[in-house]
C-alpha cells in the first residue's frame, strides 16, 4: 500500500488482520524445536536431559497451549525454565501456561513490566486483537522469577551442551535477551532480529541497535537463527542476510528521520519519508504498515534527546495512528 494524500487512513494497526496464520513447527537439531507462523511471533524449546527451556511464551495461555500440544508430540519433558525475551504482552502473557518452575528474564524486564506491563497488555491486544485470542484466559501479569544482567548458563545434561542467555545490548527495548547453543551453532534472537519480517521500533534504541548490539549478536557466528517473526534462517549466508536486513531497515529510519528533523520538518513529513524509503524493500512484509508510525514516532523522540521510550498506552497509540496513518 503507498500513502498518498487523501487517500482513507488504514484500518488500525493489525485490526483487521484477522486471518489464521499456517504455524510450521521444525526440529533443528536433537531437542531443539522453534515454531514459525508466516510472520506472527516466533517461539521455541529445547530439551535438557530431563527438562524443557522454552523461550517466549505468546500472547494468552490459549495460545500458549496450541504450541504445547503439538511440542508434546515430541517430548513429555516438564519445563523448567521459561525464558523471555522482553517484556511486550504478546510475547509474555500466556506464561501461566507453561507451569515453568522458574521464569527468567533480564532485569530490566522485570522493572519494565513493573512500570508499563498494563499500559502495553492493553495496547497491544487493541492493536492486535487476532493474537489476543482467548484473552480471558490471562490470569495477569507476568512476573520474572529469575533475572540476570549481563549472562546466565544453563547446563542441559548429558552431552547436550549449555544455553547461553546473553543481554547483547539495548535494542528491541532495554532488556532484550538471546538464547545461544553454542554446541549447535544455534541462535535464539527475540526481536532483535527479524528474518523477512519489518522491525517494531516503537520501544527501541535505534542507534545501539543498529551498531554496537547486532555487532554483539553477529560475532556469536550462529549457524542457524530464529528471529522474532519471520522463518528460520538456515546457514550462515541466511544468518548473515538477517542480521544485514534488520541493521539496514533501522539504518534507512535513522536517515530518513534524522534528515527531516534537520532540516526543521515535522514527525508527518519524517513518517512519509521513510515510508517511501522503506516501503519497496520492506512495504509487503508482515506487520510493515502496522510498525511504522511507531516506529518513526519512537525514533523522532530519540532524536530529539528523548532517552527512554514513552509508555504507550491504548489511547497514546490511537493518536498517533490518526496524526501519521491519516
């Protein structure tokens, strides 16, 4: 879709994409399972001798226990850790799910769900109400059990190596954190990666994303990579191709957004400047007109010398939506 003046503003964000996404479940190596959905947020597990880590934990238990169902036709194991990647209620509210015996983030997770865990269940449900099903089933919020701060190990057992919970950096938000196997080469990267899917940006630290934090997840060397959203990358050169995809989408934003405010314009004209920037490339991809007014409105006042994203709330996003998308 190209924007142009006085054409109708789109539906809100994901509100009308309503239709079920087809979830393709792949065994990546013995006891390592991710599930993809054509763009929706990504998920996985991985087997220790006698348990489960499963990183992410979707956006209601009704969801949450789709997943188990079909990771249950592979193994019975209990789990005993959940690992998230960062606070957002899509990828943290269906926890109660899992009966995990303990649930691990970075701590600054836990702060951020602390100060804006409601405001954003209520966001991102209204702007995804598809992802929200079965939101009856969420008995609240999600509280880390367990945090760390720069690295946590994790032996598997037996000869099943280690996993590596590692904070590379502030990008996605200010807690992200991958999930590393550095037996099998394979890499866990939450949000801060996307494989043929466009960024939300909207609680982002655009410039350290783009340098120093992809530098930290890159040099891992991960031979296989599971993004946010988008299918897994398989061999290097596809890794590679991800990691380069996500530091470019954010570079052309940085340029775009950075240039309008130089040159004394408005959040209106940087948005439609980096739409037109950005839409060829990335415009058909999941989740594109949904992100960007979000995105460019976060990086606007990041730019401006605004250092932590402002909470977004249901009405905060609707305003925005109309002052960009209208």
């Amino acid at each position: 879709m190209e924007l142009s003046r006085g054409a109708p503003m789109p539906s809100f964000a994901s509100s009308a994409d309503l239709g079920e996404k087809q979830r393709t479940l792949e065994v990546l190596a013995e006891g390592v399972y991710a599930l993809t959905a054509e763009g929706d947020p990504n998920i996985g597990a991985i087997e220790g001798e006698d348990f489960l880590l499963c990183f992410e934990a979707l956006a209601t238990p009704v969801a949450a226990r789709k997943w188990l169902t079909l990771l249950r036709e592979h193994t019975d194991k209990p789990v005993r850790y959940l690992v998230l990647s960062h606070y957002h209620a899509v990828r943290v509210l269906g926890a109660s799910a899992f009966d995990a015996q303990t649930i691990v983030a970075h701590r600054t997770t836990a702060d951020l769900i602390e100060e804006r865990g409601l405001a954003d269940w209520k966001s991102e449900f209204a702007r995804m109400p598809r992802l929200a099903n079965g939101a009856e089933s969420v008995p609240g919020l999600t509280h880390p059990t367990m945090t760390f701060a720069d690295t946590m190990t994790i032996e598997l057992g037996g000869d099943r190596g280690t996993v590596e919970l590692r904070h590379p950096g502030r990008g996605h938000t200010e807690g992200d954190l991958v999930a590393w196997l550095p037996r099998q080469g394979i890499l866990f990267a939450g949000d801060l990666v996307e494989a043929q899917a466009a960024l939300y940006t909207g609680d982002a630290f655009h410039r350290e994303w783009s340098s120093t934090t992809l530098d930290t997840v890159r040099a891992l060397g991960a031979r296989t990579l599971i993004g946010g959203r988008g299918a897994v990358s398989h061999g290097r050169a596809a890794v590679e191709a991800a990691i380069e995809q996500t530091r470019h989408f954010l570079a052309v934003m940085i340029a775009e957004v950075g240039a309008v405010q130089q040159r004394g314009g408005t959040l209106k004209e940087a948005f439609e400047a980096t739409h037109a920037a950005l839409f060829e490339d990335y415009g058909r991809w999941p989740i594109f007109e949904h992100c960007l007014p979000f995105d460019v409105s976060r990086l606007w006042d990041e730019l401006s010398g605004i250092e932590r994203p402002i909470i977004w709330t249901a009405e905060r996003d609707r305003e925005v939506w109309a002052r960009l998308q209208g």
